[in-house]
C-alpha cells in the first residue's frame, strides 16, 4: 500500500488501510496502549522486522498511529494509536465476537 489515493467504497477503504494479516494484529497489540518496536515484536511472534516497519509507516502515514522518539541512548520510540485508531476498538471487537460464531470444523463434534 504505497499509494495515499484511497477507494471511494467505505470497506475497500478499510480493507486497504488494514491489509495483511498482521495489520488488525498490530492495531489489536497497540489497543492496549503505548508499545515500543521490540514490545510490538514480542507480541506477534511470526512478524518479521520489515513488515512491523511497514505496517507501522502506513498507520502512521494515515493518522492511525503515532510515533515518538525520546532523545535518550539508546533512541526509544514509542508507537500508539491515534484516536482515529482508536476507533478501531469497536470494529475488531465486532470482527472477534461474530468470528467466534463460526464453527471449528476440526472441533470433536459428539452426535
């Protein structure tokens, strides 16, 4: 997603803006508050450097994500959301709660 034109559609936009698998992750992590890049890491086992950094200058390009640097040494940076971010709460607790209505077809089902 390099490009900042985005779809005039409200859920090609969201999809857009939260594409990949980690996106919605990363957002999830950062809804619990301020997080530095290593804490981020930790979180989401699997992610690779490269695609936190990316994701996290897209968030950031978009008002979703804010990132501090502390002028300490070593540098801290601190990313967290913004309340446009922030209001992402809502839609990933919808996504969670309707997604745990789905059957898990590899599940022991007692007939």
């Amino acid at each position: 997603m390099t490009d900042l034109c985005l779809p005039e559609c409200g859920v090609a936009r969201f999809l857009t803006l939260l594409n990949g698998p980690w996106a919605t992750l990363i957002v999830r992590e950062l809804l619990h508050g301020p997080h530095r890049f290593t804490e981020l890491r930790e979180a989401l086992p699997g992610i690779s450097p490269h695609t936190l950094t990316s994701r996290l200058r897209q968030f950031e390009r978009h008002g979703i994500v804010t990132r501090t640097t502390y002028a300490e040494i070593p540098p801290r940076v601190v990313y967290e959301l913004t309340p446009l971010g922030e209001g992402l709460s809502d839609v990933l607790e919808a996504m969670g709660t309707w997604a745990m209505t789905v059957p898990d077809p590899g599940a022991d089902v007692t007939v």
